[in-house]
C-alpha cells in the first residue's frame, strides 16, 4: 500500500510539473530566443557560479543578463563587466524590483542560510528559480518555497546534477523497463576528500551550513542519485553522525541505514573528511535478476552484472542506449564528457520547461527534491540525537 501511495504521489507531481510548464510563459516564447537568466552569488573564484555559467552558455540557450557577483559592491561590478552581465545590483530586492518581467530564471548561488529569502522573493514576482542545494537549512521553509513556485506558477529546480548525465539516465531507464527485476538493496556513497584537513570555508559554520554538513552537503546527492537512479523513496532512517577532522564544529561524517518504499534496505555513507578520495560518488543497485554500477571518476561507463558474476560495461555513446541516454550525448564514442556537460544537460532539460514544454519522465530535480534533501538532514540530526533510533519519514509532503 505504502509503495502505491508513493508511486500515486510521484505522478501527481508529475502532472503538477506539467500544468506549471504549461502555464508559464517566458520573455522568450521564440524558439530562437534565449532565455534571460540572472545569478545571485558565484563571484570570483566561485567554482559552482562558475559551473552555472557555462552549463547555460553551452547550448546557446540562455544569456546572463543581471546579477548580484558578492558583497562588494564595485568588485561585484567589475566581475559583471568582466562577464558582459549588463545590469548589476545592490542587493536582491532591488533586483526583484527591477527585473520582475524580465528574468526567465535566476541562480541562486549563495551560502545555504540566505537560500530562503533570497528564493522566495524572486518565485513570488514570477522568476523561476535555479537554487543550489541544501534548498533551506530546515524543512519549513523548504516546504513554503515549493508552495510559492506552485502557486505563481513558476518553476523551482534544485541542481543535483549528477542525475543529468547520460549513463544516469540510462541506469534509471533500466531499473524503470525491470532489467534488474526487484530491487533488493542499494548502497550509496559520497566519500570525497576535499575537506579531510582543517579548512576555512562556510560549510564548517553551522550557522551558515547547518551543523549536519555532510549530510547537507554531500549526503544529499547521493540520497537524490539513489532516488533517481531507483524511482524508490526512503520510508525510515537510521543514521550516525560524526566528525572526523578534531575540533570541527560540524558533522562531517555521516553514515546511514535506509527503508526503502519496496521494503528494500539501502545504506548511504556521507563525508568530505575521505582522505585522499577524490570526488567519490558512486552507487551499487543490486536486483534479482543483475546489479548495476556507476561512479562518478568514471561516468563514460555504468556496469552491469548478471547472477553469474559476468559483466557488461556500457559504454556512453554506444548504439543500442535509450533515447534518455542517446539525446544528451553530445560527442561521440570514446570522446569523454563530463561534469560542464552535465550541468549543460540540467539547464537544456529547464529550457525546455520554461518554455512550455511537458515534462519528462526522466527529468531535472524539482523543489521538492530540494525538499526531500533537507527533510534527510533533519532526519539523520534526529535519528543521531536517539542513538541511531529508526525515524519514519514521509519526505516530499
């Protein structure tokens, strides 16, 4: 029953999508318009600004036209010059003010405590919002963020980007057509290194970053890449939270046991504390009838296993993938693509959806998949404050 309620509830908020897409119209109903986009946040040295802005460039789909590039005014200035950003502003409510009917979309690139207010004040003047995960530091205002989009008719989109690339997609293709049969457990993982030392960074502020980071930070994709990757949800949590660097003020570490919607146990590891690990996301799906694998050093490939032991190495851009995959391989076999590509591929599928298009089935995260992902901070916070007690949850709602 729990599983059909899920599924219901999934292709409601299928449809939702589609009558939003539907009824929003853009600066630029002409197929050969860009789309006018703003950014707010992702100044100089801003790797993910920098990842946003290219990812629109890419395909020609989109001009950045106004922003906000940092706090400093005059070096914000000079960056949007540098940039060819024509209008730049103060703060973010003169921005509303003077782009309300003019922006498609906005980024929303900052530091994850001025998410909230920052969002909400552009998706209530109409503008479409592009805002980085965590979508809030706490589930209340997650849930009015997606109340807000869903009432003005606009779209909010989260970029847990990973899900764009196309052995992803064709992964999630296979667990949808039942080439693994039943999924029976599923381990997830992002085990990166960035932060194995001491660092001065935002994210160690738990007042900035929330003090759950690992879950926040990196938990949350791969939380989303299992979710996506499967069409399963989390029905309990069981998570351990715990820092790894001395002295750090936040979690860094989180491990966690998952209840899935099919009665499937999973598991997700969470840290930025890996030593010497590079990015180190990846994920195992394991079925009846074969497994598959996919990490994201190696995203050219998704392994497949039959009960045999034998494997299948599928390569991107081979002949035979499904259109999920084929449409956004953008060269051809052997000609590796990566994480700009995917972040492409992000902002060619939220073209289409802001220009009226239906959605796909396999599609970009929505704001209650930001939802969802704060849902799981709150819910691993409160599972660790119990000894690692079993918390249902009821994420998306």
């Amino acid at each position: 029953m729990r599983t059909r309620a899920i599924a219901h509830e999934r292709a409601r908020n299928v449809q939702k999508l589609r009558r939003v897409c539907v009824q929003t119209r853009t600066l630029a109903e002409n197929e050969q318009m860009r789309l006018v986009a703003g950014m707010v946040g992702g100044g100089p040295g801003a790797m993910i600004g920098a990842a946003h802005r290219h990812a629109m460039w890419l395909d020609n789909q989109y001009v950045l036209a106004a922003g906000i590039f940092g706090r400093n005014r005059e070096a914000s200035a000079q960056f949007a010059d540098e940039l060819g950003v024509e209008r730049v502003y103060r703060d973010h409510r003169e921005m509303v003010e003077k782009e309300a009917g003019r922006l498609d979309v906005v980024a929303v690139v900052t530091p994850n405590d001025t998410h909230f207010e920052i969002a909400k004040a552009f998706l209530e003047a109409g503008i479409s919002v592009v805002c980085e995960k965590p979508l809030t530091n706490d589930s209340a205002t997650a849930a009015e963020l997606v109340a807000i989009a869903e009432s003005n008719n606009v779209i909010l989109a989260v970029p847990h980007i990973y899900s764009a690339y196309p052995m992803v997609r064709h992964a999630a293709r296979m667990v949808r057509n039942g080439d693994l049969g039943r999924i029976r457990f599923v381990a997830a993982e992002h085990a990166s290194g960035w932060a194995s030392a001491d660092v001065e960074q935002w994210r160690m502020d738990p007042d900035r970053g929330g003090v759950a980071t690992a879950v926040a930070d990196v938990g949350t994709h791969a939380f989303h890449l299992l979710r996506y990757i499967t069409g399963l949800e989390a029905t309990r949590v069981s998570a351990e939270l715990g820092t790894l660097v001395p002295n750090r003020p936040v979690f860094d570490n989180a491990t966690m046991r998952l209840t899935l919607s099919n009665g499937a146990p999973a598991t997700v590891w969470a840290t930025m504390a890996a030593t010497g690990q590079e990015h180190g996301l990846r994920i195992r799906v394991f079925g009846d009838d074969a497994s598959l694998e996919w990490h994201h050093e190696d995203p050219q490939h998704l392994t497949v296993r039959d009960p045999d032991g034998g494997a299948t190495i599928l390569a991107h851009g081979i002949s035979g993938l499904s259109d999920d995959a084929a449409r956004l391989t953008r060269v051809g076999l052997g000609h590796p693509e990566g994480f700009l590509e995917a972040f492409a591929n992000f902002y060619l599928d939220l073209a289409e959806l802001l220009r009226g298009r239906p959605a796909r089935d396999l599609s970009i995260p929505t704001g209650v998949d930001g939802l969802i992902g704060v849902q799981l901070v709150e819910a691993t916070v409160a599972s660790h404050a119990n000894d690692a007690a079993w918390v249902d949850t009821s994420f998306g709602t």
